[in-house]
C-alpha cells in the first residue's frame, strides 16, 4: 500500500479513534458556560422562497453524445472506455456565451501533481433571482431536469429589481457530480430563490481521480492513491475562488452584485472545499501532514451538508484535524448520524478545532444523500445561518443564538452549538 503497512494503518486507526472517544462528539469546548441555552423550535422556511429563478447559458449539442455515452459522463468529467479525457465544455453549443474560468495551478507539485503550472478549464453556471413575468424558456437537460428561464446566446440576465446588489453563493457539489445534476440542481435552485446569486464549476472530477468516496472500503483504496486524490481536492478550491473572480468582473454581472456578501454552500466533498478556501490545511501524506491550499477573504461564511472531513483513519485536514487549527470562517455543518462516507465524529472533531463561528448539527439517521424527509431542516437551517453570518441580517443572527430545531421534518439536532 505504498509503503504504508497495514499495522501502521491500524495503529493511526485506532489512535485517532481513541481521540475521538476521548474528544467526545458533543462537547462545545471550554466556551459552554458562555453559550446561551438553545430551546428555540423554529418554524421551517416556505419553499420555494419568493423569488423565479433564471439560469446563464449552459446550451449544449446532445447530438455529440456517441452510442452508449450519457451527458452525465462528460459534466461528471469520465473517462472513456478507452481512456480518452472528457468534459462537459465538450457538448457547449455556444461556449462563447457561458461561463467559464481557468486556473493555472501553483507550482507546487505535493499538492497539484502533473496540472501544477498547467491551465486547467472549468465551466460555470450561474443562477439568480428573477422577474416573475421572465419569458425565457426552460431549457430541458436528458435527465429530465430543466434549467430554468436560461438565457440563449448572448442574452443578459435578467434580475428581479436591476437595480439590486445581490448576495453570492459559492456553489460546490458532490464527488463525480456536476450542478447540473438533477439533485444538485434543485439545491441551487432553491438558493436562488431567496435572493441569492449562486455560482457553480463543474468541477470535473474525475478529470483527476476516478477514486469514489462512497465506503470505508474506498477511503482505505485512497491510501494507496492519494496523490491524484489530492490533487483533485487542491484544485477545488481554486476553481471556486476563480469563479468569484469571474463574475466579480463580467459586465453582465459584476453591477448586481454585493462583493461584500459572499458566502458558500457545499456537499460532501463541496464541504471540504469550501473549507480548504477558508485556509484549512489538506492532508498531503499518510503520515497526515497537511498542507494550506489557499486563504480567499471573500469567502464570509459557508455551510456544508453532509461535509467530508474524511475518515478516522484518514481525515481530511491532517492529524486530529489540526489544519483547521487557525481557521476563522464561519461555518455550519449538518450531518447524518449514519453517514459512513463523512462520519458525523470526524466532522465534529474538526468543527471543535475551528478559530471562528461554528455550528454542527445532526440528521438522525441519515447516510451520505440528500435526505427527502429533511428537505426543510437543510435549507432552514441553512438560509438562516447565510442570512446571518452572510448578509448580517439581525433576525436571522437573533434566532440563531438559540435555534434548537425545525419543527416538523426529519430528526435535527444540535451537536456542537454556536459560539
């Protein structure tokens, strides 16, 4: 296993599991006396929120697609059969007229490999409020999903009130996803709709690591191949940070926004991503040595749902967690109690690390998916803590300091409370 033994493995193992009963998954540190009781229930958000949502141009030609290939292969960026690379601007039927970014990796091959000094591409889609009366069509997508009011060709957006600085939300999906999918789709969907401008890389994953994250059984198989794992990790963050760039300066975009209100949200491995931009350390070796990717300022607040902070034997920020030590972005996790591809006790440990806000709360019974019975657990609690710590909206900040719950829904809990 690439000189890692398999004792060595048991012993990191079991000592990092020993930390972990001993750290406890509940405890909120020495700041508990401090913390105001949490007896709020709450009731959940209206969903959809008030506002239609309109999408950018993400136009592509089906008819590309050979015998046997799914659209999907190329926004999730597989391979094909015979290894050949594949991606979604691939299928672009008006690249000129989307979104896109690219990033020259830093030269530092621990943690960028082979793409270190390299261009690597990404496109992007961003969704936004929109004029209830938009007359642009939704455009249908082979999954049956739709992206809704997309614009065609060079048509500007077209915001609920032209007038508006919007608040942003960096948008990072799953492993092997892309924002597009119809799950993740409906989720910037929903962002959106409460006012939100939210953008989204395809993140091409398997561009660099066809390594799934989905069992204990895959996380031990990463050990063996943690270089292009890590290089996949390490770019993440930069295609996010090079996204805000993006549409902080295109001139359809850059006058509705509010550059001082950004926050993120992210899915398992988008999770992690989100906290590698706030300056977290990655693990970069099977000793667990970790590594800063990155620090962007913008970044005021993410929440991750179902965040991966990696396995016990293998965490994602280093021995114990310790490169979230100096970490200060406000961040809310929520997680399932079942989850075995980001157990609820390594997030936990690692939010008890962090510097500065931070709030993790528990799905029972809830594994590594979107679960339907939680639907207004995840975006009440979510929009809340956006609102709060993004836009500083004094209602949200106030029901926060002593949110317990939302009623009705799934079994939510808090684990680790604000501070």
């Amino acid at each position: 296993m690439n000189g890692f033994s398999s004792a060595k493995l048991l012993a990191a193992l079991s000592g990092i599991t020993v930390a972990l009963v001993l750290g406890g998954c509940g405890s909120s540190g020495g700041d508990s006396a401090a913390t105001p009781p949490l007896s709020a229930v709450v009731a959940p958000l209206t969903l959809p929120g008030p506002y239609a949502v309109a999408c950018s141009n993400v136009e592509q030609d089906f008819s590309r697609l050979a015998p046997g290939e799914e659209a999907a292969d190329y926004w999730d960026g597989v391979p094909s059969a015979s290894g050949a690379p594949r991606y979604a601007a691939d299928l672009l039927a008006d690249p000129a007229n989307t979104l896109s970014v690219t990033v020259t990796p830093p030269s530092d091959a621990n943690l960028y490999g082979s793409t270190a000094g390299t261009q690597v591409s990404y496109i992007v889609l961003a969704c936004y409020p929109t004029d209830g009366a938009n007359p642009r069509a939704d455009y249908p997508l082979p999954t049956g999903s739709v992206v809704p009011h997309m614009q065609i060709g060079a048509e500007q957006p077209l915001f609920a009130d032209a007038a508006a600085h919007y608040p942003v939300i960096a948008f990072s999906h799953g492993y092997g996803g892309s924002p597009i999918a119809s799950q993740y789709l409906s989720v910037v969907s929903m962002l959106a709709s409460y006012g939100y401008i939210v953008v989204a890389p395809f993140h091409g994953d398997q561009r660099f690591s066809d390594l799934a994250i989905d069992s204990f059984a895959d996380a031990v198989a990463l050990v063996a191949h943690l270089g292009p794992f890590t290089v996949l990790q390490a770019l993440r963050p930069r295609s996010m940070s090079a996204t805000l760039d993006l549409i902080l300066a295109h001139p359809q975009w850059r006058d509705h926004i509010d550059a001082a209100q950004i926050g993120g949200f992210g899915a398992s491995l988008g999770g992690e991503t989100l906290m590698l931009m706030g300056g977290a350390g990655l693990t970069t070796s099977i000793g667990l040595s970790s590594t800063q990717v990155m620090v962007d300022p913008r970044l005021k607040a993410a929440v991750g749902y179902v965040p991966y902070f990696g396995q016990p034997f293998l965490p994602a920020f280093g021995r114990d967690g310790q490169g979230l030590d100096r970490v200060t972005l406000p961040y809310l996790a929520i997680s399932g109690t079942a989850d075995k591809t980001a157990p609820i006790a390594v997030t936990a440990q690692g939010m008890n690390r962090l510097a500065g806000t931070r709030e993790l709360v528990s799905l029972a019974g809830v594994t590594h998916e979107f679960d339907v019975a939680s639907t207004n657990d995840i975006y009440t609690w979510t929009l809340t803590f956006l609102d709060a710590q993004v836009r500083g909206n004094p209602v949200a900040l106030k029901q926060l300091a002593t949110m317990a719950s939302v009623a009705g829904g799934g079994d939510d809990k808090v684990v680790i409370p604000i501070r």
